[in-house]
C-alpha cells in the first residue's frame, strides 16, 4: 500500500511453472491470489489482465519467478505494457525478490534495469519464501542502495514480503514509496478473510511513518588562508571579513 493509502491485489503467475505477475487495485482490501499458472504472453492472461483493468486496476504487477534471462524478462514485461496502458490508465510494476535465487530468478538491481528499459512505472521488492520477512533476508543498507537505484531510474520502490504495520516506519526510513501486505490485512494469515478493522489499523500507521530526513546541507564554503595576519587555515569566508575589519579598524585608532 501506498504510505498513506491502503491498496489490494490480485496475483497472475507468469509462467507455466513458477508464479510471478500480479495486478494491484486502489481500495481498502488486502491481496488475493487468483491462483491461474500460464505464460504472461498468452492470450488467457491477456483476457485476465484486461478483466482485472476493466475494474479498476492502478497497477499491473509482472514478477519473473523462473525467469533468469533479462531479454526474456524485457519480453514478458513488454506483453504486458499494453494491458498496463489502457484508459483507465493501469501502470506497470516489474516484481525482484530478495531471495531470488531461492526465486530462480533475476538479481533485483537486474530487475531495476529491465523496468528502467521498458517504461515500467515502478518496481516491488517482495519475497517468495514468505515464512521469512523481507527485512530478514535483506540487511537494511542493501534495501536502502536498491530504493535509491530505483529512484536513480526514475522509478517508484515498492517494498513487500511478511510485513507489518510496525515495519510502515522502517520501509519509509529506507525510502520506499509503497509498502505491499497480505497477512497483516487478513484474519486468518494470507489465505484469510480480508479485515477491515486491519486494514482501517494499517492505513492509521502510514499516518505514523515518518517521511525519510531530508539530505544534510552541504558543508560551508571555505577559503584556505595562508599563515599570517590570520594564524588559521580553512577559514570561512565570513570570518575572514570580519577579522579583516577588526584589523583595519585597530590600525585606524593607532593612526
């Protein structure tokens, strides 16, 4: 969800063997699995992304489970781009998985490539073992460096994967733009019945996340100053006007 709406999805896998694409409607439900197993460039999956559009779908998500060629990964995300462009204006997001060798997939800053070269409006950093949180795979410098790299190329970051609301603090600190959860919205675990007392709970602590602290100024300008009347180096600028009047003014009232 976005930190400050609560979105629900639906899953398409994107191969015959391996799950991986998934849709995601602007609500406040949770995420459901459509639970289908066909390749992203056959016309079925064409009809079920155009269904999920036809009711409001914001986002369409394509994941590469099984997928570890990035020309077949550009392909299978271009048979989707015209889905993701229609009127209602559905956008596409690229899925990377921390544990994408447990995935058989692709490495996630190779993802961020492969959405940066086909017009991808976003990408989503999820899991695909999901009896492991996100944040247990993944040390939090390696997520901050993959949400920077995709705001580098000009893509919204998404992040996922057993998170909770006491994760929304987290996963706005690292810079992300969304954060995806399923269990935490459900009574019952993933499978579950979508709560709206969860969802109503999370949607409060996106209000709680504090934005990430804006960067640091830059340093001062400085002036190196050699030895002399002024005994120091790396003076500022500003100093160095004021001890020069200091100085003129003393030589005037000993003239």
């Amino acid at each position: 969800m976005p930190l400050d709406a609560p979105v629900m999805s639906a899953t398409f896998p994107s191969s015959d063997s391996t799950p991986g694409a998934s849709t995601t409607v602007p609500g406040d439900a949770g995420n459901s699995s459509l639970g289908c197993r066909f390749d992203i460039a056959s016309p079925k999956l064409a009809r079920a992304v155009a269904l999920a559009v036809s009711v409001g779908v914001a986002f369409v998500k394509v994941g590469f489970a099984g997928v570890t060629s990035e020309p077949r990964a550009r392909r299978l995300a271009l048979a989707a781009q015209p889905r993701a462009g229609t009127d209602v204006g559905a956008r596409l997001v690229l899925v990377a998985y921390a544990d994408w060798r447990r995935a058989e997939s692709l490495a996630p800053a190779r993802v961020v490539a492969v959405a940066a070269a086909v017009g991808a409006a976003g990408v989503l950093l999820d899991t695909v073992n999901k009896g492991v949180p996100l944040f247990a795979i993944e040390p939090l410098a390696s997520l901050a460096a993959w949400v920077a790299a995709a705001h580098a190329a000009r893509l919204f970051a998404a992040l996922a994967g057993g998170l909770s609301g006491s994760d929304f603090v987290r996963a706005r600190a690292l810079g992300a733009d969304l954060v995806g959860v399923r269990g935490a919205a459900c009574v019952g675990g993933r499978t579950g019945r979508v709560s709206r007392a969860r969802v109503a709970a999370l949607r409060a602590l996106t209000g709680a996340a504090a934005p990430p602290a804006p960067p640091a100024p830059p340093p001062p300008a400085c002036v190196p100053v050699e030895r002399g009347l002024l005994s120091q180096r790396d003076v500022e600028l500003s100093e160095i006007v004021r001890r020069d009047d200091e100085m003129l003014h003393a030589v005037r009232e000993r003239a």
